[in-house]
C-alpha cells in the first residue's frame, strides 16, 4: 500500500464496513481493536497502524469478487 492521508482512510474504514454490513463496534472486534480506533480512523482523527491496514486487507481478501474493488482502489498489491 502506498501512502494514504487520513481521508482516504476515512473512506477505505467507511467503504468495507458497509461491504461487510458490520457495525464499527462489530469491525473493531474482527480486526481486533477497541471501537474507540475504528471511530477515530473513520472520522479521520488518526490512521491504522500497519497491522490493521493489513487485517483491512485480509478482510476485503477474504469478501473474494466483493472485495476487489476496495482493494484495488486502496492496496497496491489488488488482486491478480
């Protein structure tokens, strides 16, 4: 993954929780953060540390076809 800024953050969180129709509470507990990170990293305030940007990849991974346009437009790597 490239650089990122804080609003694209914003919108890859946004995006894939909607995707995964997962409540921030719920997204926090699979990627295994406090909600208080999701809420930060959705409202812009912060940015996941690189751990949980690839957990965010591992989860659009693991959505197969529903997932490749998230991981396209916010991963590098995308799928082949």
């Amino acid at each position: 993954m490239g650089a990122i800024d804080k609003t694209e953050i914003a919108e890859l969180i946004r995006e894939t929780r909607a995707l995964t129709k997962l409540s921030q509470i719920q997204f926090a507990a699979k990627l295994g953060v406090s909600f208080h990170s999701v809420n930060r990293w959705e409202n812009g305030r912060t940015k996941p540390l690189p751990l949980a940007l690839k957990q965010i990849e591992a989860v659009l991974y693991s959505l197969g076809d529903r997932g490749e346009d998230l991981l396209a437009k916010y991963f590098s790597s995308g799928r082949s």
